[in-house]
C-alpha cells in the first residue's frame, strides 16, 4: 500500500468510526450505498459530527457540556479557519478536516454550504432565541437542510428541484431530532421550540425540562412530528433522480428517522424517560420498506413540491456550480 492510499483508508476508518459511534441509525442506512458513495458519506459525517461535537462539548453526539462563553467563540473560530482553510488547500490539523477535503475536491462541495452549515453553530454559540416556526425552520436548514444539499452533490445532484428534496429530508430529520431532544438540549440551555408555542402553553424556558410542563411538550413534540410530515413527504420525490443504492440508502434512513418522531408522538409525556430509537428489528423492516420504496420511486410521475413548504435559499452561483474552482490535493501544490 502506497503513502497515498494509507492515508486515505486512515481517514476513512476514522470516520467509519465516527458515524458507527455517532449514530446508529446512519450508519446502518449508510451501508446500503455503493462503496465509492458510502465512503464519502461517511467522511462528510464525520466532519459534520466533529463540528457538532466540538461546539457542544461532547464526544460522537453524546454527554454535552455547557462550555464557557469564550470557550465556544473560541471553539467556532477555529472550525471556521479550519474549513476555509480545506478550500484553500492548506494543511488541516484534523481527520475530519482531511476526510472533507477529500470529499470536497471529489465532488466538488460548495464552500457555500459548508459556512451555511457553520452559520447554525453559530447560531448555538451565540444563544439565539427562536421567536417563531420560520425562525426553527432557519435553523433546522443550517444545520440539517444544508447537510442535504452536501450529501445529495455526493450522489451526483445538481438540479435545483431534486437539492430542494434533499433539504426537505434534512429539514424533516432535524425537526423529528428537536422534538426528541427537547429535554436533552434544555439540560445544556438549548431550546429550538419557538417562543410563540411556549407562551400559548405558558411553559416557561428557563424551566423547560421540568417534569411539571411534560404534558405541554407533549403536544409541541407532537406539533413538530406532524411539521416534519410534508418535508418527509416531499423528500420522497426525489428518490427517483437518485442512483438505485442511493436512493435505497435515502428511503431507509428517512424511514428510521420518521419511525423516531412517530415513537416520540405515540409516548406522549414520557418520550423522554429514556431516549427515543429503533430496534435492530425495526432497522431490518425499514431497510426492506426502503428498497420497496427506492424501487417503486422510478418512472412515477410526481406531483410538485408544495409552495407552503419552507423553501432554502437560491443563489446565483449554483447555476454555476461546474464553475466552482476545485481544491487541488495537497500532494500536486
């Protein structure tokens, strides 16, 4: 095995690694990909799960910790310098930084999207409070509706309509992950419900987690479960522009996620006593329904995507995206 190659199955065991420790449920929709598909899925995983792990102070998702105000600034910055510094080709000190420019000179990933994705963090970093849905929805596309758009250009998308789906589905995941987390995420001072559900329920945030209000968040997990229904819904549509394994891999981590918000909304005021997820039996019925789906997706006429859905933003340079300048390899500078 050559430097070139040690390297780069170095990187990819780090981020197998990440994703089978960070979620489960991914990792078992990842498998389905082709190898050459699954492995940039997973290295762009593991940046994503590096990100969100060192602005929340926790490893592989798991155990967050309120950090120091200074401590997070600090903790953004750097990523940021980070990730500008994977498009401008100089050395990273991360393997999770090296994995995304992998993927990045590989497909061609926007830088665009990656600070979109570093906007959301810096969301958390700086306390933003959510006002309204639309203000949840900016949120959920930052740091999920993003991720969709990056994972879709690893498939091979470009088209506008088919990146809108891929940010439904992003969208729907990260709706379904709030109403899982409320309790999680308050316990670190986090709160993603929009303020206009907390007074019509008089749920006060500063007392989120308290066991008292369980009934009313009961019934805004609920609100959010049935939100994420249309993105789910839309998502769907784009299976069909979507290489067959792709498209298998998609609908069977959609059906995981959208199993979690169902479970979550069937429990009521105890969904969380203890955290929400599949069963392995669950996962092997939802990889089967994801095959059915992926293969009865092609050649269907699909109605278009709903005006009422929250819609990401457009910007010129995407009708230029064979333009974008491609990060050269270390190696060749």
């Amino acid at each position: 095995m050559n430097r070139d190659a040690g390297r780069d199955q170095a990187l990819l065991e780090h981020a197998e690694h990440s994703i089978a420790v960070g979620s489960k449920s991914f990792a078992a929709a990842s498998r389905l990909f082709d190898p050459s598909t699954r492995a940039s899925a997973v290295m762009l995983y593991a940046w994503c799960r590096h990100c969100d792990d060192v602005i929340d102070g926790q490893e592989a998702g798991h155990a967050a910790t309120v950090l120091s105000q200074s401590d997070v600034e600090r903790r953004l910055a750097e990523l940021t310098a980070q990730t500008r510094a994977v498009y401008a080709g100089l050395p990273v000190q991360h393997e999770a930084f090296a994995a995304f420019r992998e993927v990045v000179v590989k497909h061609r990933i926007q830088e665009r999207y990656a600070l979109e994705h570093l906007t959301g963090f810096a969301m958390d970093v700086h306390q933003r409070r959510y006002q309204s849905v639309n203000d949840t929805l900016e949120y959920c596309y930052h740091v999920a509706g993003v991720v969709g758009l990056m994972m879709a250009q690893v498939m091979g998308v470009s088209d506008h309509k088919t990146l809108d789906r891929a940010c439904d589905l992003g969208m729907a995941f990260q709706l379904t992950n709030i109403a899982r987390d409320i309790v999680e995420d308050a316990a670190v001072g986090r709160c993603y419900l929009p303020r206009d559900w907390l007074d019509e329920l008089s749920i006060p945030e500063a007392s989120l987690a308290d066991v008292r209000h369980r009934p009313g968040l009961a019934i805004l997990a609920q609100r959010l479960v049935q939100m994420a229904e249309p993105f789910y819904a839309s998502a769907e549509a784009g299976l069909s522009a979507l290489p067959w394994r792709s498209a298998w891999a998609v609908a069977t981590a959609s059906g995981v996620y959208r199993q979690i918000g169902i479970k979550v909304s069937r429990r009521g005021e105890h969904a969380w006593d203890t955290r929400v997820s599949t069963s392995k039996l669950d996962k092997l019925r939802l990889v089967l329904s994801g095959l059915c789906r992926a293969v009865t997706a092609r050649g269907r006429q699909w109605p278009a995507r709903l005006p009422s859905l929250w819609q990401r933003p457009h910007h010129a340079c995407e009708e230029a995206r064979h333009a974008v300048r491609a990060v050269e390899p270390e190696a060749s500078r």
